[in-house]
C-alpha cells in the first residue's frame, strides 16, 4: 500500500508498505498502524479500502475498541479533505453533482418525486457509495462522492439489465 503525508515544512514523504490492521473488520489486511499525528502511539491508521493500492482513509487515535476521534477520506485527488463522522447521517451527491445532507437512509436522488431511493455506504466513510430505488440503482465506482453508473432492471427480475456510465 502507497501513502503520502506532508511535512510542516511542505515536503512531503512517500511510502509502500505492506499492510498490517484490518480496519473495516472483514479479515482481510486494508490498513498500516502508525503515528500520523506525533502523539507517540501507534493508534493511528491509514487505509486502502477501495483495493486500488492507495489510502484513501485516515483514521486517528484509535481506541482498543477501534472507535477513533477522527476519521477523514481522501477527496479523490490525493487530499486528505473529508471529514467522516460515524454515526452521522450520511452525506450524498445529487446527480447535478451538488453535496445534499442526507436527513434519513432514504432520500429522493433522481428528483422524481415517486419514490425515495435508499442509500449505502460500504466503505465507511461517511458519503453514500450506493442508492437503489425501485428498478434502478446508482454506484459510485471510484469513492470520489459522484455516481458512476446508473443500473436499470426493466423487467424486475431483480438483475439489472442495464448500466449507464454517467
């Protein structure tokens, strides 16, 4: 796995180390534990958990419980820009692209007005990856906050028979 922290100085240092915590609990290695913010614990995480080989989750000071003080993602251009916070709802990009408080689990994405579509996030970052609505669903490929597709099931067999690239 890849990382890259800046310096006070503005430097900045890259890493590729292999890694050793599994950050989102499903047994498979996604994480390095180390000291990001100089407290001299190893409490803090950096990790990759798209698969891409690149960190893209910042967690810091993590307790025995795995509950951190903070956690951040990366934007999807390399910078550690947004705040996820557990148990907050979660925040979600309108098809126009415009960020959207996201008031419960379901909210009206295509602006229809018919039905509210669902929301997920799979990656625990605080922004909605995935939204199903009746017949069609919406993915965020890249965890960049925009959807990347849009899946059709026009003959509600419950499989899609049909993806967009938006």
């Amino acid at each position: 796995m890849d990382y890259c922290l800046g310096e006070p100085d503005g430097s900045a240092r890259i890493w590729s180390v292999d890694a050793d915590t599994d950050l989102d609990g499903d047994g498979r290695l996604d994480g390095v534990g180390l000291d990001v913010d100089g407290d001299g614990l190893l409490d803090d995480v950096l990790a990759d958990l798209d698969g891409d080989g690149t960190a893209e989750h910042a967690v810091l000071d993590r307790d025995d419980d795995g509950v951190a003080e903070a956690y951040v993602t990366d934007d999807g251009t390399g910078t550690w820009t947004v705040a996820a916070d557990r148990g907050a709802p979660l925040r979600w990009f309108g098809l126009d692209g415009a960020e959207q408080p996201a008031t419960g689990a379901a909210v009206d994405l295509d602006g229809d007005g018919a039905a509210a579509e669902r929301l997920a996030d799979l990656d625990g970052d605080g922004l909605a990856d995935r939204a199903f609505g009746t017949g069609r669903a919406w993915v965020d490929t890249d965890a960049d906050g925009r959807w990347d597709v849009r899946l059709t099931d026009s003959d509600s067999d419950t499989r899609a028979d049909r993806a967009d690239y938006l």
